[in-house]
C-alpha cells in the first residue's frame, strides 16, 4: 500500500456541497461510535467555533465535553435507577414541619457535601423515617459524589 501524497494546503474554502457531505460523514462517525450528544451538539459547536474563530482543537475540546458530561449523566442515572430508592425527591421537597426540631439550615448546609471534602462525620438521631431515609433519599439525588 503506498502512502497518498500530501496536497498542500490552500486558503480557497470547501464547496458547499463538499463541506455539507463532511458535516454528514461528521454526524456519522459520531453516530457509529454512539456519540449521540456530541452528533445533537456538533451545529451548535462548528457555528460557534466559526463565529469566534476558534482552533479545531479547542472545537473538538467542546464537543467531546458535551460527550463527557452526557456519558457522566447517564451513569449517575443509572446509578440511581440500580439503587432503586422509593422516590424521586430532593432536599427541597424536604418537610420541616413534618420533623420537629429540623432546622432547614442545617438540612440545606449537609446538602452542600462539605463534610465529605473536610470528613466530618454526621450523625443523624431520632425515628428511622424522619431522621435516615427522610433525609438520605433526597441527599442520594446530589451530584455523584456520594454515589461513587
């Protein structure tokens, strides 16, 4: 097999047509490798790069991010569905008034997960309902971190 010679490179633009056909064997690729939300988000991010000038290695940065944070969705999604909590809820849906001497606070300073980063540790005393699931259900629904 002998190697295809390099053309050099010129400063004339694709055809239209030709640059249609790359932006299609674009989305395909994508699709054959199940990109899916970078082949949803390459219009957006090839107008983008065009109106701001931006390298291909900076328009190829966006578009796979688009792709990691899609793909660390769907797998904190999944985690969710396999640890098959009761109810989707958050720490907002939380009853205050429901459990006395909860100080919404304190229930909306735990949500912000800085005991894990400094690990302190929480203890949660009263009733099983009010102060376990009451409380880890919602707090399971936070960014991933506590489901790693």
């Amino acid at each position: 097999m002998t190697p295809t010679p390099r053309t050099p490179k010129t400063t004339t633009e694709e055809a239209p047509t030709a640059a249609a056909s790359r932006y299609q064997q674009l989305r395909s690729h994508l699709a054959e490798l199940k990109l899916a939300a970078a082949a949803e988000a390459l219009p957006a991010v090839l107008d983008q790069a065009s109106a701001e000038g931006l390298s291909l290695t900076v328009a190829l940065e966006r578009l796979l991010a688009v792709e990691v944070e899609a793909s660390t969705a769907r797998r904190l999604a999944g985690r969710l569905r396999f640890a098959c909590l009761p109810t989707p809820a958050t720490l907002a849906d939380f009853d205050v008034d429901a459990a006395a001497g909860i100080d919404r606070k304190l229930i909306d300073e735990l949500g912000t997960c800085r005991y894990l980063e400094s690990a302190t540790n929480i203890l949660l005393i009263g009733p099983g309902v009010i102060a376990g699931s009451r409380v880890r259900v919602p707090r399971s629904a936070c960014s991933g971190r506590c489901c790693d």
